[in-house]
C-alpha cells in the first residue's frame, strides 16, 4: 500500500532527527562504547539516586543508582525496548492482528509509546488530516471511556494495514504517568515517530521503566487480572450512580446503563438547553458535571444532556450530588 498518500504535508516532510538517531545507536552500544555525540547530561549529577516504590498485588519495584541513572536520562523516540517487547505481545494476545507478520510496506504492524493516548492521537491526526477534510466521527465525539472489555476490535479485524489503534494505561495503571502506545502500520508509526523526534523527544523513561517492571513482575495474566479487579470497581460505582439517579431523576430525566467506562450520559426532561443549569447553578450547589454540547462538533447548539462522572465519588456524594440536582431541575421547569 502506497502509505504516503495518506499524509498531511508537514508529516511527508519529516526527517529523522541527526541527535535522536545517535540516541537510539548508543542505545543499542556497550558500555565499551565512547561517546562524545549526544548532548546527555552526566547522571553523577542527577539530585535523584535510589527508589523503592511498593506495589499492591506485586513485590516492591527497586530503583537502584544504575536504574535511576538509566530512568532519569533520555531514551528511545519509539520507546524504550522492554516496554514495547511487552506491550507488542500484549497486542498479539487481545487482538491477533492479521498484519502481524505482514511486509513492512503492505502495513505490518508496528508500536511506537506515547506520552498517553492523546499524546498519540494528535501525532496521528497531524499526520494525515489537512485542513478541510472531512472526517466521519460519533457525536458526541470524545466519551474518555475504557471499551467494553475484550469486544472484537477493528485491529482483530484489520487485513488491508488501515487501522491505527491508541492504547493508555491511563485508566487502569495511572493517569498522571502518561504512558499509551500507539499500534499500526510500520510506515506511519514510522511517522508519529518522527513527530517526537521534534516534539516531545521521547516518553518519560522514569515512568516507561516504572511500568515495564510492573507488567514484567505481574506478566500478561497479572496484569489482565488487575484490569478486571478496576472493572469490577467501576462496575460497583456505575450500580452507585445509577442507584441515586433512580432515587432522585426518575422522571425527571432518561438514561441508558452503560456498558463500561465511567460516565453516566442523561438527558433532562422537558429543558431544552441544560448548559446554564450544569455551569452555573449547580456550581453554586457545590456540584460539578459536564454539560452535553461541550461534546458535541457545535458547541454553541443547546443540548438537553449532561455527563457525570461515577469514577472518584462515594456512593455518598453521588446520592447527595442528585439530589441536589433533582431539586435543581425541579426549580427550573
């Protein structure tokens, strides 16, 4: 497949980086290897030298000085090689690609990390979206959900090297590490790449190296494991959230059960534009939601919905929040 029709000028003109490519060479070089290319800062004066962090579910991670010297340094544009190692095969495991052991040009697949999902997701929409192309999208168009457990995806399913797929372990790991990865075909992962050349320079290593432990202490059944103790988690809130919306929307409002993530979608009855009762109204009761046309392409429309989050909040809050929300909706009809 003919790849580089696909990309936006600024991407085509991409080169790869003089530094960056040192980087990756003396990634690959022993300890025998004299250096005098990269511009890395001596790690002897690096303030940070050991660090344990304890796990639940697993031993404690140990950073000793040479691990700290390696984490606190620059790595890999792609990422660093364990973490890519373990997440390919994590893919193959989830999603059996057909393009797995496709040539490089007919789109195999490939992986390259990310400073999390949407670190990706930009990377890939500057690569091969132009200004006024048309693009088909859901509305509402960004629900921040984890997908239904294990359904059949399109990278299941991907026989020509179309698809490219972003991953976080935002959700199930931690938000603020900012690890995601991005898996399709080699020639445009080629390309993302690139992108971090010039951007970014490479994910964090401290935070690479402090997930490529974890999954490699816990292996793939572990960590599969740990995602269906989250679900079951956030399965519990859901039943929470969807308890209070019961005992206090129930004809007021509509909604449908979701089947995974953690937000609640509703609808208010008989208010066409819910926008100054969500931003404003409900702030002053201490309450805090997402009005719906936030996620809509027009934003200015009036929308009737509103997004709540059922991820942080005691079954408690969520009552009390509702409550205070029924009353709310009942002072403005």
């Amino acid at each position: 497949m003919n790849y580089a029709r696909f990309l936006t000028a600024a991407s085509a003109a991409r080169q790869p980086s003089a530094i960056r490519v040192v980087t990756e060479i003396l990634s690959r070089m022993p300890k025998s290897f004299i250096s005098l290319a990269a511009g890395m800062p001596n790690p002897n004066t690096f303030p940070f030298k050991t660090a344990v962090i304890t796990i639940e579910n697993g031993k404690p991670i140990q950073f000793d000085e040479e691990m700290m010297k390696r984490a606190l340094q620059y790595s890999q544009s792609a990422g660093i090689p364990e973490l890519l190692s373990w997440i390919k095969q994590l893919q193959v495991k989830l999603h059996n690609p057909p393009t797995i052991n496709y040539p490089t040009n007919q789109g195999q697949m490939d992986i390259c990390i990310t400073s999390g999902s949407q670190d990706g997701l930009c990377k890939v929409f500057e690569m091969i979206i132009n200004p006024g192309d048309n693009v088909l999208l859901n509305e509402p168009i960004y629900s921040g959900t984890l997908q239904a457990p294990w359904a059949p995806t399109f990278l299941s399913m991907d026989v020509d090297g179309r698809v490219i797929r972003a991953d976080s372990f935002s959700k199930v790991l931690s938000s603020g590490l900012r690890i995601g990865f991005i898996t399709g075909p080699k020639p445009l992962i080629e390309r993302v790449i690139l992108h971090t050349q010039v951007s970014t320079l490479h994910p964090s290593t401290f935070t690479q190296l402090l997930v490529s432990q974890l999954l490699h202490q816990w292996g793939e059944e572990g960590f599969l494991a740990h995602v269906d103790r989250v679900t079951d988690f956030y399965r519990n809130q859901k039943d929470a959230l969807l308890a209070a919306a019961n005992k206090w929307l129930s004809g007021l409002a509509e909604w449908h059960v979701p089947a995974a993530g953690m937000f609640l979608w509703v609808k208010i009855k008989g208010i066409y534009d819910v926008k100054q009762m969500i931003e404003e109204k409900a702030i002053q009761k201490k309450v805090l939601m997402l009005p719906g046309n936030v996620f809509y392409i027009d934003n200015s429309a009036p929308s009737p919905y509103f997004r709540a989050s059922f991820s942080s909040a005691s079954p408690e809050q969520m009552d009390m929040a509702f409550q205070r929300l029924a009353q709310l909706v009942k002072e403005s009809l």
